[in-house]
C-alpha cells in the first residue's frame, strides 16, 4: 500500500487536523470527528448535517459551509458515523429551526442516523435518504439503491434552500425532489485500497472494468471489457435515460464526478462523451460540473449523474457557496 | 448458572476471535461488501473488552451486556455497529437486574437480542445477513433446553446450527445490507455478518457451557 | 493502461472538447488547442497567457478566467505546445496593454515561448518564467530549477494585478516577485502513465519512493525508502525552508498539492504535517491550498509549495477569481 | 550532388528510422526525461513526410528544408520541436536558393544547422544533449570532405562519428534539458536526442551518398 499517511488507524483523525488547519472559516470537534461551519448554530435556519464513512473526499467534509452542510460526521474509512457523533453534530447546528439529515442510503448509514435521531430530544429531525443509483435494481424485498452522486447536489441545493430561510418541511422537500429528479451509474478501472487493509479490496485485470460500482470499493454489478471512453458514457448514461424521464424545459445538471484516482484530463473526456449522448438524446444540459467530488479514495473510474432541474432547482444550484471544495457566488 | 464473570469471558472470547479472525472478516466482506467487517468488530469488540469493568463480585450481568451494546454502537458505525449493538442492548434489557441468569433466560435474552437485530435491520431467514446465523442458534438452543439437555450441550448445539446457518449463506442472493448491491454476484460467497455471529456463539458454547 | 479515453492521440483535443461543453463561459480554439477567456480581449487590460504540456490539469486552462488567465495552450501531454498555439493565444487576449506570458521554466517550454515571443509583431509581450523547485540545484551551467507548483500562484496574484489594471511592467513584477519568494519540492508514490505510451513511465517498488520529481513523469532526484507522512512532509519542507527566508510579518501561503491520483484525504493529513513543521520553524501560515491544482496525469504523490507573502500579495491573493478550477469573491 | 529529390529521400528515410526506434527514443526519454522524445519525433517527422511536395523536377533544396523546418516547429513543442525545427530553417537559410548542393555546400548547411541549435539551446560539448551527436557528425563530415573523401565516404564518417558521440553520452552527467534535473542521477543513460541525431545523420547516409 503506497499512500500519504501514517498509522493507518489515525487517516481520519489526522486529516481532519489538516481540515482544521486549512479552513479556519471551519470548526473541526476532534472527539466526535465533526466538521462545523464556523458560525453555527445559525437562529432561526434549519441545520443541515450530513455524514458517512470517510473516504469520499471532499464529500461530506468539503461542503460544510455558507449555502451547504452546517456539519459534517466523519465515520472511519468506508463506515457510517455513529450515533454519538451525529448526535453531536445536530446538537451543534440547531439555531431552533430544527435540523436535516442527508442520509445516503446504506444500511448502516440509515441506521446509525436513526438511532441517532432517536437520540436528538429537543432538535426537530427530518431526515432524506438519497437513493439515486441506478447500478442497483430497486425491489419491495431488498434495500433498495444506494446514496452516491446526487447526494452532492441534494447538499448544495438544500443547503440554498434553507439559506434563504425556509422551514424543515420546505428544506426537505426540496431535498426528496432532488434525489427524485437525480440518478446515477458509476464504474471502476482500479480497486482502491483501503488503508486498515493494506492492499486492494478486488483484483481487476488490465483489459476489464467494473460496471456498477458503489463508493465503497465493492464490487460493480457486472465486470465487463475494458473499453473507449465513448462506449463507457454509454453503458452509464443509458441505464440513466432509461430510469427517469430527463425531457422537460429545465433542463439538466450534467456531473461527471472522478472517484479520487482519475485525473481532470479523463474527466473533462468523459463529460464530452457524455455531453454527446445527452444531445442524443434530446435532453438539453443547463448546468454542469466536472470533478472529483465524491471519491472511493484512491480507485480510478467515474459516475455520472444526471438531475432534472426546474426553475427553483436551478436558482438553487446558482445561489452563492462558499465551502472548501465547492464555491461561487460569494 | 451464568453469571456476569462467565459473560464477561464470553466477551472477551468473541474478542479475541474477532482479533484472530479480522482477515478472514474483512476479506470476506471484500468479496460482497465493502472490505471492513473484521475491521468494524475488532474495533468495536477491542473497546468492549476495555469498557468492561474488572471482575467483581457484585458485578451484574444487565449492566454488563448495556454496557457492550453502548460501547458497540459507539465506536463501530456501520451496519454491524447498531446491529451487534442492538443486540446486546436488548438482551441487557432481558434479563434486567438478575444476578444469575439459568440457561433458559439466557436463551430468553438471546432471542430478545434477535428481535432487536430484526426490528433494526428487517432482515428475514435468506437475505444473507448475519440473521441467518443467529436466527437457527436461538432455535437450536431452545429446543435443546426443550428437549432438557445441559446448557454446555444445548450451547455446542446452537453453536453446530450458527456454523451451518452461515454455510447456508453461500449460495444465498443477498436481499439486505452491502452484499444486496451485487445481485446474481452475491451468490457463492459466504456473509461476513453470519460468519461473526457463527463465532459469537462458538465463543459462548467455549466459556458459558460450564455454567450449568 | 487503464484510461477513461477513446484513442491516445485524441486525448487532449476531446479533454478540450469537454471543457468547452462544460464551461460555456470560456472559448476554446480547437485549431490552436487554446482555452480562453469568453470576454477577450479586454480593452485596456494586460492579457495573461500561459501554456505547457497537457496532463497537468486543471494547470493551464482550468485557471482561465476573470482575475487569472486570459488564455491558455495546451499541448500534447507534458510536451510544450508550439508556437503558432501561443501566437494564436496571445493575438487573441491582447487588449492594447501588451500579453505576460508566464512560462515554467523547462527547455521546451522557454523555448517555444521565446520563438512565439518573436512572432508576436504589434503585441507587446513580457516573459516571466518559473523556477522553484528547489529538488534542482542550480548552477551557472545548467538551465537551472524547474517551474512547478508557485506557477499556480504566479497565475493568481499576476491576474489580480492584471484585472485592476496595472501596466504590463507592474503585472510582470509581481509575478516575478511571486516566483522569487516561493519555492517548492515533491514526491512520487508511482510514476503516471502517459496516454501514447502506455505503460508507467518508471518502476517504482513498493517500498520506495520518488523525492524531488518534477511533474513530467520523470524521475526524481533520489529514489528512497517509502516513509510515513511526517516524514514525508520533513524531506519536502525542509530544503524548502532551507532555501529560502520565509519568516516575516506577512506570513506564508502554504499550498499542499497533490499529482493527480492522490486523494483529498491523504492531501489534508499532509497539510496537518507540513502546518506543524511551519510551526515548528516559526514559519506563520496566512493562507493556504490543498489540494490537485498542477498535476502529474495519474501519479500518485505530492509537493509542498511555499510562497512568502507580503501585503500586496495577499491582497493579490484574496481579490476575487472565477475559474473553473479557482474561485472564490465572485 | 545533392537535389531536392534526395534531400526528400533523406527526410522519408529519417521519418522511418524516427518511427521504427519510437519506443526506443521513448524509453530512453523515460529513464531521464519524460518518455515522449519518440512519441515527439515521430508526429514531428510524420507531419514533416505529410508536408513534403511530391517529387518534381522544379522542387528546390531550400524551400524543402524550410518546409520540414517549420513543420517540425508547429507540430513537435517540446524541447526538439525548436532544436530540430531550427536545424532545418537554419540548413534552408545556408542553402539559399541552389537547386543542387555540393558535398560542401552540404556540409556548410550542416554546420549552420548546428549553429542554430547552439543559439537556440546553448548547449555546449559534454552537457549530454543532440549536440553531442550533431557536432562530431559535423566535425568528420568536414574533415573526411578535407581529406578527399567521396560523399558516401565522408558522410559515412559522420555517421560513424554520430553514433560515437551518441554512445559517448552515456556516462555524461547532464547539463541541459529535462536530464539536468536528475543531476548524478543522469549519468549512466544514453541522450534520446543524440540517438535520435545519430539516425538523421545515418539516413543522410543511406540517402545522400550516391549522389557524389
Ligand atoms: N439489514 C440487515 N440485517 C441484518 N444484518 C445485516 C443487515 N445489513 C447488513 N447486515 C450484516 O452486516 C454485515 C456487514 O457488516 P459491516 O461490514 O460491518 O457493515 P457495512 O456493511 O456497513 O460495511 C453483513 O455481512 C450482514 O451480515
Ligand atoms: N538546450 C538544449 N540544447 C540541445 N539539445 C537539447 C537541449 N535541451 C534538450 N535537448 C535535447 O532534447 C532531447 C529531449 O527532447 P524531447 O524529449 O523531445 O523534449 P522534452 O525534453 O521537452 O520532452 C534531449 O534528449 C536532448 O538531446
Ligand atoms: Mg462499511
Ligand atoms: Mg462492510
Ligand atoms: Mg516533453
Ligand atoms: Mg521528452
């Protein structure tokens, strides 16, 4: 295992000492591993706290600040938070106008923010469970799909929303129509390597990928040839066109998100492929973003994500941020 | 009988399985999860046993379980975190202030603890969880004790039908959990969850049979 | 290799292809592979043109943009453009207050700046190279340091000055001032590969390391023992801190970089690292950056960048920027 | 003498060479560069071929070379995309218009081609770059013609003395380009760019000869 640390059981402690350092607009609580916005609690604003297992920087972390998180739980790599430090986080934002839970949806996510609900007298708690994964076939006797890249834009957009003052309800409604109108499809070139294990969580030939993936280093639902760039935005913009109606006068947000160990370069190649497919299709792109915004640490690959904009979406999405990896309009 | 001495090294027995088995967890759960189970349980079973208050005479057993469902869901995370956690918690509230547990509030407890991991998790017999473990381990000990065989045997029976229940997980499809993700590629691996429980309760057959 | 790209020889154009489909407020000129700003050439204003080889993304074009760059060539991957790029650049941002080109101080990239400089009738063109990479030593008889990461803060501060409307010798000046006073050192964990070779530039066991590499891939001054981070943090700030004086009332922008295929995570936990050891050194941080701004395709690794500020400066530095890559007051 | 014709022949025959060693040229960059010297050379030269104007009778030297020379400069970058480009102009400026060069006249452009890359690259004796391979081709070239030799003679001097001087960069420590950086670390290696000189100067040899 070849990376920037040091005792693998310290990667989260010690990176959110960095986080700390850097972001002085931010407030880290070491104990329960929460990342603050540094004027919280806001009076009268809805706190918005998100969380989940590290290793998907700069989700959630990186998008605490004006107009997205009020806080973040760092879980250790590739597990949820616990309780306690979601507990704490809600306790830390609540300006009296209760607070959101963005929870993705993973069993143990779903359930350690529930417990931690269960926990939070006196804080009004709404919670939304993002499930925008389309790799993963939805059905009455399974848990459904996962959390993954809408969870970013659920973030920004409610984060807009509850900026501009509005109450739980509204915040988390905005919230549902986002992870609603979102879906997503990811694959993988590499396995990343989880620090505590010390070598790759699968083996991947050099002439195959895996379709499908999650954020967390499993396995993809298929592994298939390696292939173009060009038929790789197909095999994950097609299941996308195919689950949702993305027709309508708003138009798109195209993401195309790196998972931490594929460069810009590739990135900006993929958006283009899929920014093809997207004309294609007739469905026209009104917002973009390009990025590695939530990784599986270092594994090379992609998802694509696409969200239905209406009006209101999208003047939430252009409303000003100022977070340390998502920022503009301030 | 079982007193709060013998569930202590029942606690610490897991442990100490959990620490010896971390690899063979977490290479499991790379195969259908996200490569972290043996990681989870030995973090959450090495906080226990250091939360765990020195042998005493006036320790009790509620209090002890409490105290390794609390210490689990705070330092665990994850899907195993609420789930182990809940099942000590619930097995604590079980046998309430009892000072001495026979084997059939022991087996009470267990199956509240059960209950708790289902009304947590829903999982039913075949989503390849760690229910499918635990589940015919409740069964074989009651109906061991029902059949009025001594707690050591009843106990080396629960512990035979967990083995088997977590074999059984291997051809299964996962419907809960990680593993639910994969679909058809879940099938022909065995579930890291049912495979802890399996060492769970060899741990207990190992250092609560003699309680007898 | 293990690449999201269609055909090697197309990486770069369709990359472009894809910047301009998710930037709309930016051009690109196909033919010269040139990103530039959507409002050039303003009147008036000194135009800034940068350029290098591709593979370093976002470094050029992603810092194109009001208060950085005005233009930028892109050429093949870690090959200078050539100079019809840079003449088509510079034509195409100069606003009557003559073009800054800023250059990395690498053979090719002098040179075809030069000869392009030559070219430029009717434009009035400064050159300020970068050079502050202290892994180089630097002699009389060698062509001396290269330029890497203080280029990312040449750009900066140089397009504030430019956006208020300094003249062409003032602009130059600062950004030359801003190269005098940094300096940086970095690290490999892997080689990258680049998309028309095909195979990782060099073997890099997996108990070693790279210190002192540049960002083309090659190799570094010495091949040592993998080290944990604080290590690691030891052997890039030291030489740094050693080549120059950076205490001062002003304080230091501290700028933690990774080469592409290093994750957040482990860029945070090295900025925890190289805080401490500013700290240590009586060395105050003002400002700081973390993050993968001038990279090195898919290497794995980092570099330290040490820039020493003084009021203008920092001033510079925090007046308002829209990039794709940095943004921040607007 | 020499005519466009074979100074065509010339440039198509270094293209090959350039194609067929392009990983060679690469992986020699790779150890001390950064591993695009071939892939550089080889789009240099293919867009130079591309360029050529089909044989005819009125084709002229100098216009020919100028061709290859700006072609080279705004399809290479890179540190030979300026060195090589301006060893052609400066070849084309020396050969003015003469529709036929003598072994000397030749030999003279040569040298003006060397001149160019010194002025442009500063590189001196020793520093391990083309230069190292360009100057004692250069060198012989002029003493064999000195001496009498026919063409095909003295230029197979040249190339035995580029090879030479290629061969003779191994154990220099490098001076100039991206090598420099490496310091002690360079030594030991081959220049890429002497190399890929050494198979210019052997194409002229294959190519030039007969026309003495
Ligand atoms: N809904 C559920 N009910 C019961 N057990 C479950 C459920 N979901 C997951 N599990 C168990 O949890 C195990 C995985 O635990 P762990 O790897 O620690 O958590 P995570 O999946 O969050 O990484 C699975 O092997 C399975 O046995
Ligand atoms: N200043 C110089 N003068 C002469 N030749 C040089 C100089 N700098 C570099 N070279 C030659 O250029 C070769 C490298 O070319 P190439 O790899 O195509 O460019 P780059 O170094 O920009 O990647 C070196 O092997 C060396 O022979
Ligand atoms: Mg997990
Ligand atoms: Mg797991
Ligand atoms: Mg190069
Ligand atoms: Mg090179």
């Amino acid at each position: 295992m070849k990376k920037l640390i040091n005792a693998p059981a310290d990667v989260v402690t010690e990176s959110l000492l960095g986080v700390e350092a850097a972001h002085p607009e931010l407030r880290v609580d070491h104990q329960h591993k929460v990342v603050v916005r540094g004027d919280a609690p806001r009076q009268g604003k809805v706190g918005l706290v998100s969380g989940g297992g590290s290793g998907h920087e700069p989700l959630h972390g990186g998008f605490v600040g004006v107009g997205m998180l009020d806080a973040a739980c760092a879980g250790e790599v590739f597990t949820s938070p616990v309780p306690d430090q979601i507990v704490a986080a809600t306790q830390a934002v609540d300006g009296g106008a209760g607070v959101l839970h963005i929870v993705k949806n993973y069993t143990g996510d779903v359930m350690n923010f529930e417990m931690a609900a269960e926990l939070c007298e006196g804080t009004e708690v709404a919670t939304v469970v993002t499930n925008d994964d389309v790799a993963v076939q939805d059905s009455l006797y399974t848990v459904g799909r996962r959390g993954v890249g809408v969870t970013v834009l659920v973030e920004k957009i409610a984060g807009a929303a509850a900026e501009e003052g509005r109450p739980l309800a509204e915040v988390a409604a905005v919230a549902r129509r986002v992870n609603d109108n979102g879906r997503s499809m990811g694959m993988a070139l590499t396995s990343c390597t989880v620090p505590a294990a010390g070598h790759p969580t699968f083996d991947l030939p050099d002439d195959e990928m895996e379709l499908g993936i999650g954020i967390h280093g499993e396995p993809g639902r298929q592994r298939v040839p390696l292939a173009p760039a060009a038929q790789i935005a197909e095999l994950l913009v097609d299941p996308i066109l195919d689950d949702h109606d993305f027709r309508g006068n708003g138009g798109v947000l195209a993401f195309v998100n790196g998972m931490g160990g594929t460069p810009l370069i590739e990135l900006y190649l993929m958006y283009n492929e899929v920014s093809h497919l997207l004309a294609k299709a007739g469905v026209p792109v009104a917002r973009s973003l390009v990025g590695n915004y939530i990784t599986s640490l270092d594994m090379a690959g992609c998802s694509v994500t696409i969200l239905k904009l209406d009006d209101e979406l999208l003047r939430l999405w252009d409303a000003p941020v100022s977070t340390p990896a998502l920022r503009w309009g301030v | 009988m079982i007193d709060a001495a013998a569930l202590r090294r029942w606690l610490v027995a897991f442990a100490e399985e959990v620490a010896d088995n971390r690899d063979l967890l977490t290479s499991l759960d790379a195969a259908i999860g996200d490569a972290d189970h043996g990681i989870n349980m030995d973090r959450g079973m090495t906080a226990v046993v250091a939360a765990l208050p020195e042998p005493s005479a006036d320790a009790q057993p509620g209090p002890l379980l409490k105290t390794a469902g609390m210490t689990l869901v705070s330092t665990v995370g994850g899907a195993s975190g609420p789930l182990y956690g809940t099942l000590f918690l619930r097995m604590a509230q079980a046998v309430g202030d009892s000072t001495e547990l026979a084997p059939d509030t022991w087996a009470k407890a267990l199956r509240a603890g059960l209950e708790g991991v289902v009304a947590r998790g829903r999982a039913e017999a075949g989503d390849k969880t760690m229910y499918d473990a635990l589940a015919p381990a409740c069964d074989a000990l009651e109906d061991a004790l029902a059949d009025g065989a001594g707690l050591a045997d009843a106990l080396a029976r629960a512990s035979a039908a967990a083995d088997a229940g977590r074999d059984a997980t291997v051809p299964m499809l996962a419907r809960k959990g990680r593993a639910s993700y994969l679909g058809e590629r879940s099938v022909g691996h065995q579930d890291p969850g049912a495979t802890s429980v399996a060492l769970l309760v060899a741990a207990a057959a190992r250092t609560l049979g003699d309680g007898a």
